[in-house]
C-alpha cells in the first residue's frame, strides 16, 4: 500500500573506500562489510591511559536528591515557564491547542 502512495523506494548508493584507502567499495555487501569492519575497530580498541591524567579531572560533590524525581509542584512551574517563553517568543497570536 506504502508504495502505491509513495511510489517505489529509491536506493542510492553511498560509495566507502577500503580500509587501507586504495580502492572504493560500491557494491551494496561490501559497503555494509566495511561499516562493520570500521564501527568493530572504533568500538573494540585499546586505548591506554596514564593514571596520573585521572588525579587532573575535577571532582565535583554528588548531589543524592538529584536522582529524585521532580514534584508535582515542579513539573507545573517547569511547564508553565515553557508556555510563557513561547508566548514571549511568537506572541498572543500563537495557537495553544
């Protein structure tokens, strides 16, 4: 039904090149080989660190009513603050359905 309406669906072809860069992979099996083989070499690498770098990172105090969820009261503030900005930035004339 999708396609009497839309018509049929168009695939394009987005070219990669190798890993090594020598040639460009066009075929639909390849390209989807070399995504995998490029997202397996970002996501499976090895990247050491030197644990002194670890002590510069600053450390800021946890803040446990944080992870609450917001009350009742907070959700209508929050809210009625969106609704004044949209106001003040389209005017009276906006429509609030």
């Amino acid at each position: 039904m999708l396609k009497s309406v839309y018509g049929p669906t168009q695939h394009a072809v987005y070219p990669v090149k190798s890993k090594d860069g020598s040639r460009v992979i066009k075929d639909h099996e390849g390209i989807l080989s070399r995504w995998a083989e490029r997202l397996s070499d970002m996501l499976n690498c090895v990247k050491l660190m030197d644990p002194a770098l670890a002590d510069l990172i600053p450390q800021f105090l946890v803040i446990p009513q944080l992870d609450d969820p917001p009350a009742l009261h907070e959700v209508k503030l929050a809210v009625k603050a969106g609704f004044v900005q949209i106001l003040e930035k389209y005017g009276k004339s906006w429509n609030l359905i």
